[in-house]
C-alpha cells in the first residue's frame, strides 16, 4: 500500500459550502426515501448544475468540438502539481508567476486569498474575488501547463462576458479546476487526484480533488 506523508482534501462540501455562479443550476438535495420512514433505506435525488462546487471544466465547455469528460483517459486526471502562492488579491497576474520552475505538463493550484479569507466556502456568490487574467492565461499556455485551478467557482473576472480566461486556457487543450480550497496546503510540488464521473459528451463535472505528497 502506498504512504504518503500529506494528504489534503481540497474540495468544498456540496450544500453548505459550495457556492452557485448566478444563473446555473442550484446546487440541491431532496431524501425522496428515509429510513424511518420506508423502513427500508434512505434515498435523495440530487439537482446540480455540472460546474456545482469543485469541478473540472473540459475543453468543450467553451470550443465547439473540444474534448469531453468521456474522451479524456483517466491518467489525464492525475497530474503533477505546483500550489503557487498568489499575493495579489484582486487578480493572479503573470508577475508572481513568471519566476517558476514550471515543467510541461504540470498543473498549477493557484491559492489566493479567495482561500485564506474564506470567501471559496461562504455559499454564496460574490462579484469580488481573485480570478485568473488573460495575460496569466496566456503565460500558462507558453508554459505547456496541463490544468489550471483556481480557489473559486470560475477563473473568470465576473462580468467579462467574453470569457478571454476561458477560451485561452482551454482553447488550447488545458483543464481547469475551479472550486477548490487550498488555505491548509503549503505551496509547493505535489500529485493532485481530481476525478470525474464519466460522462457521455460532458463538458465538466463535480470531482472529489485530493493533493498528496
């Protein structure tokens, strides 16, 4: 059995933490069944957009004919990964990054201060929170990174309905996580598990996403 020395769950809980983006699917539960009263079991219907609470974005959420949950093998959802530390708390720009160590192929969890206030797990949306900028986008893909993740439901700057942070990063083949909380993990390497349900023509899906080291 493998050993590791750090495990961190770094999902928010679906109900009371998550936080839906305006205008998608709320995120709800409903116990169609109870124990008590079926004298059988419990049982609950879920109603959930796919983008609820710690999810992956697939390429074809914004690239017609982009790739899909189900086209992607699953060694693609376990990748090495670098927790950058971001300062900025407005935005993570490329001048914190442009000093890394990145290899192709890595991953990089940004933690903001979206983590350290917070403001990820609240269960409501804010219009104010740290996203990733265009031109960070753009350093990614020079980069050859494999997925970017962000402490917040979206990557997105709110209200730039062009989507330039989405349609760079994801143009160009690379996955992003969105959801996530990093307060309790140190920056540094380590291997990020975040697997999705496998699902027909997806364009994302909620994922249980876990850091080892």
């Amino acid at each position: 059995m493998m050993k590791y020395e750090n495990i961190y769950d770094i999902s928010v809980r679906l109900g009371d933490e998550s936080i839906d983006y305006p205008g998608d699917t709320p995120y709800f539960r409903e116990l169609i069944w109870t124990i008590k009263d079926s004298g059988i079991c419990d049982l609950s219907k879920l109603v959930m957009s796919a983008h609820s609470g710690t999810h992956i974005d697939m390429p074809a959420h914004f690239i017609e004919s982009g790739g899909t949950l189900d086209s992607y093998p699953v060694q693609d959802f376990i990748l090495p990964t670098q927790v950058v530390n971001i300062e900025d708390k407005e935005a993570i720009r490329p001048v914190e990054l442009k000093n890394l160590n990145i290899e192709p192929g890595d991953a990089l969890l940004f933690k903001t201060y979206n983590s350290v206030s917070g403001h990820c797990k609240t269960g409501s949306f804010s219009e104010r929170f740290v996203y990733l900028s265009p031109e960070a986008a753009e350093l990614c893909v020079d980069k050859e990174v494999s997925l970017v993740g962000i402490d917040y439901i979206t990557i997105e700057r709110y209200g730039d309905e062009a989507f330039p942070s989405h349609r760079k990063i994801l143009g160009n083949n690379i996955l992003v996580l969105e959801g996530i909380n990093l307060n309790a993990v140190p920056s540094g390497r380590y291997t990020l598990l975040c697997l999705p349900l496998k699902i027909k023509g997806g364009e994302a899906s909620p994922v249980r996403a876990v850091l080892l080291r």
